[in-house]
C-alpha cells in the first residue's frame, strides 16, 4: 500500500474510533468513571492524530476567498470544533477525579456536558459538510446533517441527564464503605443531623437506587447519600445522629417532580413540617445536607430555623451534583442565627460513598484543635 492510500486509511480509522468514543462517553453513566476518563484521553490522542493527519487541510482553514458556501461552513464548523475540542480538553481535566486529581481549573460538570455536546454536533457537522460537498444530493445531505446535528444535541442535553438519574445505579458493600478509623473525641460529642430524599419521599414500590437519582443500594437496601455520610460519621466518633423527616406531605417519587415541587418551595419560602429535633443539649453540630437549586431543601431551612442556635458551632457538609456549596453558606447564616457557621467540605454526589477517609481526617483534625 503506497503512503497516501496508508495515510486515508489511517485516518479513516481514527475518524470512526473518534465518533464510537464520543458516543461511549455519552453513557457514561454504565461505563464507569475509570473507563471514562481512559476513553477521554484515547480521544484527545486520536484528535491530534486527526489534526496531524489533515494538516494541509487546517492550514488553509482561514482562507474564505473564493471559497463556496458549503466550504466556508466547513471551514467554520472545523474552527469552532477545534476551539470546543480545546475547552473540552481543559474541562475534562478540571472534572477527572481518578487520573487528574489534582488538576481543579474549568471543574464545572454541567460545563463539561456542554461542551462534549457542542463536540459531538459539530463533528457530526464537520464530517456532514465533507459528505455535502462531495455528494450530487444536497438536499438529502442537508437533512441528514440537521437531523445528525439535532440528534447530538438532544443526546447531549436530554439522554445523558436522563440517564443519569435513572440509570446512577450505585451499589455499595455498607460496612466497607461506613468503616474506617475511629476517632477518640474529647469531650461532648457532636450532633449530626442529616437531611436525604430516602424516608422523605414517597417511592413507588418498585423504585431502586436505578430509578431514585441520588440513591445507593447498600447490601441491597436503599439508602440516602447524605445518610451514609451520616453513618461514616457516626463509625468514626460515635456520636447522636437525627434525620430531618417531613411529617406532612412528602416528596414525590419521581426525581424530575422533586426537581420542581422543590423549586416551587423555593420560590415561595416553604418552611414544610418536620419531625422537631431538639439542639439544646448540644453545642456542636454537624448538618449534613444536598444542594438543592444551589440552596438547601426547605426542610432543613424549617430545621434550622426552630431551633436555637445560639452560641453553637455549626459545621456544614454539603452535597451536590456540581454546584460547590451554591448559596447555602449563607443561606444558613440567616437561618440559624447565633450559630458559628464553619464550611467543612462539599461532595460532589458521586464521591459520597468513597469520603470516609477524607471525613475521618476532618472529623481527626477538629478533635486536636479542641
Ligand atoms: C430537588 C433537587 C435539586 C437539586 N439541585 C441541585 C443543585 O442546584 N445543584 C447541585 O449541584 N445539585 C443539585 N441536586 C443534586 C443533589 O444535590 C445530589 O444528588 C445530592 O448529593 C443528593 O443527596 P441525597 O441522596 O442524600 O438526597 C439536586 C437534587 C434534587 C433532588
């Protein structure tokens, strides 16, 4: 085979392997976190292949004159590929918790999820316009090239989002996950109060930690996340724990209703009923709590807002999809007054079940500057 015919070749392979990645990266949610980050990377290498394949085509990228329109949208759809393939870059690298731990620039999820959109539409735009310029049949090609570009989007912005609530099936071994070293706590020991979905929310029968985003089946039963921080806690220094429960209506099964009865709630100030929990014995408290449209659930306003928190440490940990700790700082500054209000940490919600150590540390630090 002469070098040329070696050369297409080549680049047809790397071309194929990089729409099959781009579309694996998609379900990420039955990959797996590893396979993702690996398979991320095999597409940047084919990517600078790609690019090395066709530089004489790249170089003359900015070269409009004379050009037809059918080749002067390619030329821009391969300029805006490239500038979205190198934010993505930027952004995978910033959202990689296995391979590039330490690399935290451009760590937005949701930003991470846009761009691999905006990816995979204009590839399918940039390789839709090569086959427009060549075919005799334009407005077939047209078609397509619309229908490939609005399939990606959709894939994008509705499949992946959907996948991820439905399908987050995370299984975890409890005892392996909860236990780890313990702490000897001097002196009184804190509260930890937690707030989840599971035992405020009424699931249908069949739901599992598949269908209930923000789930783990530990041994087989469901379980809140925010809980299972709960009980690393409570392993490492053996303390009381309380769960905020609604005591009226509860929250509806389906994650997307939640999604908006907790923004209407929002909205409107709900304070919903809860179970009280009495604070007064206690003069430290560790609220554990998940981001809810960037603020806390309005139980846990109701909670903080009964009690009298004069005078009490309160150390937040938060939980959350990609938001850091949104507004809730100070939020629960305005909620709980006279409390000492100290951040600890924010999970990110697929890190939950992997934090023991991490909170152990803290829970080891405290303990000393007692
Ligand atoms: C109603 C609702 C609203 C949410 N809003 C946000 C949000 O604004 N920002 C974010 O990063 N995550 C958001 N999430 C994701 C949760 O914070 C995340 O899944 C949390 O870790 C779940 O904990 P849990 O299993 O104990 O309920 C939201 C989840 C729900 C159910």
């Amino acid at each position: 085979m002469d070098k040329k015919k070696l050369g297409k070749s080549v680049g047809i392979v790397v071309d194929v392997l990089m729409y099959a990645i781009m579309l694996t990266q998609m379900v990420y949610v039955f990959t797996g976190n590893i396979v993702h980050e690996v398979l991320g990377i095999g597409f940047f290498v084919c990517l600078a292949a790609h690019i090395i394949i066709k530089r004489k085509y790249l170089a003359g990228l900015l070269e409009f004159k004379g050009k037809s329109t059918a080749r002067a949208v390619f030329n821009v759809s391969t300029l805006l590929l490239l500038a979205a393939s190198a934010a993505l870059m930027l952004s995978s690298m910033g959202v990689s918790r296995t391979l590039l731990p330490k690399f935290r620039l451009f760590g937005n999820v949701d930003m991470h999820v846009y761009l691999a959109t905006a990816v995979l539409a204009l590839a399918v735009l940039h390789g839709g316009m090569q086959g427009f310029i060549r075919t005799k049949k334009k407005k077939l090609a047209a078609v397509l090239i619309a229908a490939g570009c609005g399939a990606s989007i959709a894939v994008g912005l509705a499949l992946v989002p959907y996948l991820n609530r439905h399908f987050r099936a995370v299984d975890i071994d409890l005892a392996e996950k909860v236990s780890g070293e313990k702490v000897q706590w001097k002196g009184e020991k804190p509260l930890v109060v937690y707030f989840t979905r599971l035992g405020n929310t009424d699931f249908e029968d069949d739901v599992d930690a598949v269908s209930g985003a923000s789930l783990l089946l530990a041994d087989g039963h469901l379980m809140g996340s925010d809980q299972l921080i709960a009980e690393m806690i409570d392993d490492a220094i053996d303390c009381d724990v309380k769960a905020i429960t609604l005591t009226v209506e509860k929250y509806p099964s389906s994650y997307g209703d939640t999604v908006s009865v907790a923004g209407n709630e929002l909205r409107s100030k709900a304070r919903p009923q809860i179970e009280p929990i009495d604070v007064s014995g206690h003069d430290t408290i560790i609220l554990v709590y998940p981001l809810w449209w960037g603020s806390v659930p309005m139980p846990v306003a109701t909670f903080l807002e009964s009690g009298d928190f004069s005078g009490k440490e309160l150390y937040l940990i938060a939980t959350q999809g990609s938001s850091g700790y949104g507004s809730t700082i100070d939020d629960i500054k305005s909620m709980a007054s006279g409390a000492d209000v100290r951040p600890v940490m924010s999970i990110y919600c697929d890190d939950i079940p992997d934090s023991r150590e991490r909170i152990g540390s803290w829970l080891a630090e405290l303990n000393e500057q007692r």
